[in-house]
C-alpha cells in the first residue's frame, strides 16, 4: 500500500540524492535484507516466556538506585484509578501485563547504556524472550519500584492542569558500569492516576515511529531521550486512526525509554496557582516545600556542579540552573531547525528539563523547505509550526520561571531569558550552519545573510532541505561556466515540481475575507489585532503574489528560473569560499577538510514520513524487518557510501525467528 506520505518522493520530481537510497531499501532482495538486519521477519511469532541461563544473567546486570522516589515525595495512596494526586511527584503503579508479548527491535548500543552488552550468539533467543517478558512490563527486574510521575502543563498555549504519565511507567535508575544513571520507563504499559480518560496504552504505529525517531536524533548527534527496545503482543486497544469514525483494533506496543530523567518544565508545573484564563491550578499549589525539594533533587542530581558552586546561596544556585536549562533548550531548538525537524507538540510538559528532545508524538522532517511547515494536523493555528519553535520554546522557559518564583525571583529569571536564550541561539544555530556549509576558518558578520539567503532560494525552488545541504558539498567554487552548468542540473533536480510549488504557494484565505482584513487592518486597528496579524496578513499577501507567477510560467520556465536563483545564491557562496582560500596555506587540505565536516553535519538520511510508514504498515502484516532495516541505517545517515554499509548486524536486534531465516539463507 502506497503511504500517504510517498508522494512527495515518489511522484512527479522524485530527486535522485533521496529516490536512490530508498527506492534500494525497497528493491533489495529479500534475502539480503534479512541479513542486514540481524532478526526482524516474520515477528508475530510467539517466542518462549521462560528467562534463563545466560539471559536471565543478562538483565540482572542492571543496578538499581531509585534515587528520585527517595528524594521526592509520593502518593500516599496506591489507588491506581484517575484521579487528582496533591502533595506527590510519584504515585506507585504496576505496569499491565499483555498477551504474547514479543520484540519488534531493541536497540543495543541504547541498551549498552545501561551496562548491558551484546549477548553471545548461542544466548540470542533466550535474550529476546527475556526482553520481550521484562520490557513489556509482564514481569519486573529485580530491583525495579514502577511509579507514574505527576506533572502538569500548557497545551497549545493554555493550562491544562494535572496531566501526568498517563502511559508512560518510571521503572527506576540504573546506575552503569561507568557510573552514570539512567532513569528507564515502559512508555505504554497501562492505566496510571493520570490516565484521565485514556487506557495507558501505545499501538504499533506509535511506537515503531518513536522507537526509530529516538535513536535517528541520537546518530544525528541531537540531545534526545533513547529507545531500548520495542515490544508488541497479542492484547489490543480500539483506536480511530483518522479521526473519521472508522476505529479498528490495534497491537498495544510497548518502548523502553532511556534518559537521565523523564522530569520536565511541566512538573515544576504542579505548583502553579489558578490560571487567570482556564481556571485550572496545580495539584500541589502552595506547597513551597516541595518545590524546594524538586529543585535540590533536580540540581544536585543533573547540575552537580551547579550546585557545588553555589551550595551556601539558593538563589544563586537556582538562578545558575534556570541560565543553564535556558542555554541547553535555545542550542537543541538550534539542533531542530539546523536538520529540519519539526517537534509537532511543544506544550510545556513536553520539554525536558535536562535539554532533551522528548516526548515523540506528530514529529516529521521536512521535505521541501518551508518555513511555516507544520507537520501535527491537530495545530490548525500553526503554533508549532517550524519557524516558531525558537520562539516557542523561549515561551515556554517563562512558563518554567513563573512556578520557580519564589525560589528564584521573576525578576532574576526574566532577565536571564532575554540576556541568555536568543543570544545562544543564534550563536548555535550559526556555528552549526557555518559546518554545515563548509566555513570552517573564518566567522564573518555576513555569514548569517548568507544562510538566510540560501533558505530564502530553498523556500522560491521547493528545495528538499536534507538533500541540498548534502549536494553543497560537492560544490567546488570553479569558475569554469560547464562545471557550474553540471551543478545547476544537479541541485535543479532537488527542487519543486509545478505541481508542489503550486501546492505550497495556494492561498489560504477566501479574498472576500482579505479583503475584510485589510480595510479592518486601516480602519479599525484595535478590532483587527484581536483577529489577525500583520505578519499573516502579509504572508497570505506573499502566498497570492508567488501563486499568480506560477499560474503564468511552463515547466521549462520553471527551471530556467529555478537556475537563475541558484546561480544568483551560488555567486555568493563563492565569493565567500574564496576568502576561506583565502585564510588557508594549501587549498587542497582546506577542500578535503571542508567536505568532511559538510558530510558530517548534513546527513545523506533522515527518518522521512514514508519511511517510518514504511516499517510501521510492514509492523502490521507481521514482518518486523522493515523496522530493522530502517534502524540499522539510520546508524550511518553521514555515510559516504552509495548505500549503508552491510556489516552492522551487531548494531541492532530483531526477534529470533528472523535470525532463523537468516541462518537458513546463509
């Protein structure tokens, strides 16, 4: 079945950079691909429950020290039905058990975190049958205490109030050979306190797309929450897909969760007061107390030296703290749009307080480049869109300052997040993009108009975003008129068809409408600032005047202009080239150096839409080895290779039965 997604690669204007990867991925015979992955066919198998030699040493390797649940409060109460908790961080709950469970993938070099290293291979199959029984939730490690953690948040802007881990289960912290501390959580593992009016439970689908998101942020070298393992089985949950009345039965799934701590701006969110707006306050309001113990959990645990620094002044320490969260969130924001990602859901309790990328819901990387891409179809106001989430997340760290009061001053805070988080930003986001296209030895004022100015030529040609970046590396500069004709072919084929263009440009708004809005916008200002902006009014302006140029131009018009505008932005790229040259004693090094960073920061792979679709309608008929596969390659997204190498079985799991049909090919 063709995703929904395919489109934008399969159809008029597939590009040759992304179409040749993917279209192997489908092509290669089965045969080989089962080798690629190690495991991962036909696995709706039921494999063994019983643990033992070797395997059930395996996970007894993890060393459990729940700090959090000894230095937080928890819930007096162990009624596990949905309900307010006042007064706890934690409520103690025990995961639900499912039937048959059995292991789509599991992530070794994720689990190697956790001291748990790759099995010898006679070991393999109990290993998978231990991992499917402990990470599925049926059966607890030695060690474990479950807990669901409270926290609260805004949604789209508003509070909502208590929210919670309404599916995710905290399992404990395990402290690694290395000595560091990994809390561990079964997101989808049944019903909690704060399920609402939710089942607890994760489908397939899901899974199979945070699974591969999290360990495709970590190889593209993004601070991000891991993936262990992903576990599905036999019991099944109802769920309307599209929302349009048509439910069916879906696997409940199971993903191990890895980070330094799930806690979030949302749970200092507890404390907040009864909103002006929704009415709704935190379930521990008043209780200063506990931010106070929060806040020693969270700083002496996760800002160690912090602490130490500023052990006899709190509010020193908090206002330390509260700089550093603002610096680590504004460079991983920078991260996010140096490689087209969009988050979908920045709500407050999505945002980790460590600087992580959590919580995978309607993520997606964008294809062609447009800035106003929203990739969460709920987000019907763009709010989340791409180019506001800078903005967004600097949004949000006031939310986080205002529930830190009065354990640091509004006024100590709100001044650390205007002196901090826009000038960390754009000093990130402009060092990353200097990488990204090769200006390893000179830092020029111009550099960011020169960045700004490639997206703006991106955003006119339907530029794909991922394989441009790639193909600037083999831009030499030369001044030879045939070889910048060669290029211009090259970086034209990565650009929008007609069709595309006309899609991205079509104009979002009835004209009687705009009409309305610009003589409200002149003659009632007040009134129209309560229903629209300026900045809208002019992208809608913006949106008709490119739609009319494409309704006027052919397709050869089309590429003629495509041309003319990467020629224009390619002049530019030159000159700037040429003072690197310039700076450098031997032009050859300096080439070969910049190709290597350029490769190393723009990935030749990313976790496209289809392709996670791919894996997950493959999931669904049984065959596991798709998601396998997929995981395996996004190992090597910077290869240089035409395709990912073949010897990183040792990299990734799958059910045993598929190691089966891979030792019977061999």
């Amino acid at each position: 079945m063709t995703s929904p997604c395919d489109w934008r690669r399969r159809g008029e204007g597939a590009k040759e950079l992304d179409t040749a990867p993917a279209m192997e991925w489908q092509e290669r015979p089965r045969r080989q691909r089962a080798l690629i992955g190690q495991g991962g066919g036909r696995g709706l198998r039921g494999s063994s429950p019983s643990p033992a030699g070797a395997a059930a040493a395996w996970l007894g390797a993890l060393r459990f020290d729940n700090r959090a649940l000894r230095s937080l409060p928890l819930d007096p109460s162990e009624e596990n039905v949905p309900r307010q908790v006042p007064g706890a961080c934690f409520s103690r709950v025990r995961p639900s058990p499912v039937q048959s469970p059995r292991l789509v993938a599991m992530s070794l070099p994720a689990l190697a975190l956790l001291g748990l290293e790759p099995p010898a291979a006679g070991a393999l199959e109990e290993l998978e049958a231990e991992a499917a029984l402990y990470f599925s939730g049926n059966r607890l490690p030695p060690g474990a205490e479950p807990a669901a953690h409270c926290y609260c948040g805004h949604q789209f802007g508003s509070f909502a109030g208590q929210l919670g881990d309404g599916a995710a289960v905290y399992l404990g912290e395990v402290l690694s050979p290395r000595g560091e501390r990994w809390e561990i959580q079964l997101k989808g593992a049944g019903l909690t306190p704060f399920s609402r009016q939710a089942d607890g439970r994760k489908v397939l689908r899901s899974s199979i797309r945070e699974f591969l998101c999290s360990e495709a942020m970590f190889h593209l070298g993004i601070p991000t929450t891991r993936a262990g393992t992903c576990v599905t089985s036999d019991s099944k949950v109802v769920r309307d897909i599209l929302y349009d009345g048509n439910p069916k039965n879906e696997r409940c799934t199971i993903v191990l969760r890895i980070a330094s701590t799930f806690i979030r701006f949302g749970s200092f969110e507890i404390f907040k007061p009864t909103d002006e707006y929704t009415g709704r306050k935190g379930p521990s309001v008043n209780r200063n107390d506990i931010r106070i113990q929060m806040l020693n959990y969270v700083i002496s645990t996760f800002y160690p030296e912090i602490q130490q620094a500023y052990s006899d002044n709190s509010v020193q320490r908090n206002a330390a703290f509260f700089r550093e969260v603002t610096k680590r969130t504004a460079r991983m924001v920078a991260e996010w749009q140096c490689v087209g990602f969009c988050h979908g859901v920045l709500n407050t309790d999505n945002m980790s307080i460590v600087g992580l990328t959590i919580d995978y819901g309607p993520f997606g990387f964008m294809d062609r480049y447009d800035p106003e891409h929203i990739c969460n179809g709920s987000d019907n106001a763009g709010r989340y869109a791409y180019n506001k989430q800078p903005e967004i997340c600097k949004w949000n760290l006031g939310k986080l300052a205002e529930v830190l009061v009065p354990e640091l001053p509004s006024e100590i805070s709100e001044l650390i997040l205007e002196d901090e988080y826009d000038a960390e930003f754009e000093r990130h986001y402009l060092q990353k993009m200097r990488k990204k296209l090769g200006l390893i030895h000179l830092e020029l004022e111009d550099d960011d108009k020169l960045v700004s100015e490639l997206l703006e030529t991106m955003h006119l040609t339907g530029g794909d975003f991922t394989n441009t970046f790639r193909l600037l590396s083999s831009f030499s500069g030369d001044l030879d008129p045939l070889k910048l004709e060669d290029f211009l072919e090259k970086i034209a084929t990565q650009c929008a068809s007609m069709e595309e263009l006309k899609v991205a440009f079509r104009p979002q708004m009835d004209p009687r409408q705009l009409s309305m809005m610009l003589m409200l916008a002149q003659s009632n200002p007040q009134l129209f600032a309560l229903i629209g902006t300026k900045a809208n009014i002019n992208k809608e302006l913006e949106r008709i005047e490119q739609f009319s140029k494409l309704q006027q131009l052919t397709a050869a018009d089309l590429l003629s202009r495509n041309k003319r505008h990467w020629k224009e932005w390619l002049q530019k790229y030159r000159v700037r080239l040429e003072k690197e040259i310039e700076s450098v004693s031997n032009a050859d090094v300096w080439n070969a150096e910049r190709v290597k960073i350029m490769n190393s920061n723009n990935p030749k792979y990313i976790l496209r839409n289809y392709i996670a679709q791919n894996a997950i309608e493959a999931a669904e008929n049984g065959d596991f080895t798709e998601v396998q596969y997929y995981c395996s390659t996004l190992l090597y997204m910077h290869d240089t290779s035409e395709n990912p190498p073949r010897n990183f079985t040792i990299q990734i799991t799958c059910c045993i039965t598929c190691n089966k049909i891979k030792r019977e090919k061999i």
